[in-house]
C-alpha cells in the first residue's frame, strides 16, 4: 500500500511531507515557524526561508514524515537515463 505524500517546492527544492507518518512532534514549526505553519494552508510556504534552512529544519523531522529532494537533481537523472 502507497503512503499518502504531499509535495510543496519552492522551485529548487522540493519538501515531501507524509501525514500518516508525522507524529506531529512539532519539532518543524517551533524550529521554522516562517516555513512550517500547522495553522495556514498550506501549511508549508515555501518562501517563508532560504532552501539551506528549510532542508536544514527537514532533516530535523524525528519521525521521517519530511523529506526532500532537489529538483536539479531529480531533472538530471530524467534526462541522463539511458533509454531502455
Ligand atoms: S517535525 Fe516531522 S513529525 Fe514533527 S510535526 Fe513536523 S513533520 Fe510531523
């Protein structure tokens, strides 16, 4: 079975959240209030900081729920593929 995942990118990074898998720890929002905002929709901006600091803050999620990935990366790999 598939978990659920939403995406939320500022055009660089890409921030993936897992809402099943969030213990709602609060450990996103009381770190990075301006990016992680339970109470605004959606309630991950992605302008609210820096890519550095929002991934630094992703990296923090105790339970696994944020990850990320950066959309260069993600491009690079589409296009170097071989085909198959
Ligand atoms: S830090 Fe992770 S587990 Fe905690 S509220 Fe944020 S997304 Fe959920």
């Amino acid at each position: 079975m598939s978990v659920e995942t939403k995406k939320y990118t500022n055009g660089e990074v890409t921030v993936v959240w897992k809402p099943k898998v969030c213990t709602h720890s609060t450990m996103c929002w009381k770190g990075l209030i301006q990016v992680f905002n339970p109470k605004e929709r959606p309630w991950i901006k992605m302008d609210g900081a820096t890519t550095e600091r929002t991934i630094e803050q992703v990296k923090k999620c105790p339970s696994g729920a944020l990850s990320y990935y950066m959309n260069d990366e993600m491009n690079k790999e589409s296009t170097t593929r071989e085909p198959v």
